[in-house]
C-alpha cells in the first residue's frame, strides 16, 4: 500500500516513481564502477530499463532481501543471497540522492525484530522497553475490548524526518517522549521509524521498534500524514540535481 500512496502523491507532484519489487534478482543487473576518486553506477531494471544513478533523485527502501538462507537450496545459494545483499547495501551507500532508509548493515543481518536488540540503544534516549507483562496485559485488553477507542494501547507511531504521527492520537500524558523517539531515530541513521508504545502503570515504554515499517496498521488519515512527510524529504529542494527524467523516485 505504501508504494501505490506513495507513487500517487509523486505523481501529483510533478515526479516520476520507478516501483522496483526486488533489485537485485535474477531479472535486474547493477553495474557499478568505483575507484579511490570517484564512483559511479547504472542499473537494467527487466533487463529493459536502464537508470543511472544521476537519473535517482530520491529512494525509498521498504525492507532488505530476504534473510540469508531462507529460501536457499544449497549452501552456494545461500552465498549468494548474502553477496546480493551486502552489493545493494554497500550501492545504497553510494548513492549521494536522499534515501529513505539508508540501513546500516546491522539491521540487515541482526534480528531487529527482537526487543532485546533495541533495549541499551533506547536506554541512552530515556526510553524505557516494555516488559514481558506489558506487552501480554496490553495485547489481552485490545482483543478483549474492541470498543476501547483510541486510549487503547498499544500505540503505533511512526517517526517521518523531524515529524512524530501517533496513530489516531494519543493521551497528552504520553507526549513527552515524543523529542526523545525523534532524537533516538535519527541517531540509528533512519529517517522513517516506527514504534509500538505501552501505556504502562510506569508510564510510556517501547513495546518495538520496526525500522522496516509496516505502513498498512495505520489509520487512513496516518497513512496521509506520512505520505505527505516521505514526498517531502523526497523533493526537498536543497537536493535536487538537473537530471534526466527517466525516474525521480524509487521504492
């Protein structure tokens, strides 16, 4: 959903969206040639559509291949998938165009969705994880009491650049963390993050951390808010180059 969002709102904006659904798969080929001067790269998409790197204007990535090994066969196969991933990663980096997100390699390859993953990184920021309890006492009220509105917990909220969205709003009480979920996003080099927040008895606690976000959980005008926050780091004018016009935007 959020790539036809996305791909609509770009439109409407005057730019072209290139939707790529896998990279670097057996139909798309990546030339990319680097020295200790200079780097430059081109990619055959289908094997029919050539964009160099000067033709990227922005990239939006949604979540890295497949984890290493999990659909392979052979070992030789399960060998590639990691050259793969570690060729997009290493490509992405070149890029000098925004790139929403541009993933250190940990995250690729550690099980970030594992809160234990997060927990000494969130501490530095003042952010509390949930515990075990939370988490269940939390999930039984949501399946018990569907009428719960919108103090229901727990909360999703995404962080877009310098923006916070809580889904269908949030109690005040639980704002004050919100420069703290900013600050802790940007420091892991991300600039779309998502969150699902515990309203605790000890007060807010991060119940995950989703920095492959799941876009499609949101509400409708959410969805909006965010859109509208990824076309702007996207276009921002301070990073337009006059380039070709055979794709602005990748996702």
């Amino acid at each position: 959903m959020l790539c036809v969002d996305l791909r609509q709102a770009l439109s409407k904006n005057g730019s072209h969206a290139l939707w790529c659904a896998q990279l670097l798969n057996s139909s798309a080929k990546l030339v990319w040639r680097f020295d200790s001067r200079q780097s430059s790269s081109s990619v055959w998409v289908d094997n029919q559509t050539k964009v160099s790197e000067n033709d990227i204007a922005g990239v939006v990535l949604r979540k890295p291949l497949s984890s290493p090994g999990a659909f392979a066969a052979t070992q030789n196969e399960t060998y590639l998938d990691a050259e793969r991933a570690i060729a997009l990663l290493s490509w992405l980096w070149s890029l000098r165009c925004p790139v929403i997100n541009r993933y250190r390699p940990e995250f690729w390859f550690e099980p970030t969705e594992s809160l234990d993953f997060w927990s000494g990184r969130l501490e530095r920021f003042g952010l509390k994880s949930a515990n075990p309890g939370d988490i269940s006492e939390e999930s039984r009220l949501r399946e018990v009491n569907s009428e719960a509105g919108p103090e229901k917990t727990p909360y999703l909220v995404a962080v877009v650049g310098s923006r916070i969205i809580w889904d269908q709003g949030a109690p005040g009480r639980l704002r004050f963390i919100d420069d703290s979920l900013i600050r802790f996003t940007g420091s892991i080099g991300l600039t779309y993050l998502e969150y699902r927040i515990v309203n605790s008895s000890s007060g807010p606690r991060v119940a995950s951390v989703e920095p492959f976000p799941k876009y499609d959980q949101f509400c409708a005008t959410s969805r909006l808010n965010i859109i509208s926050e990824l076309v702007k780091l996207l276009t921002r004018s301070e990073n337009q180059r006059s380039i070709g016009t055979d794709c602005d935007s990748w996702f």
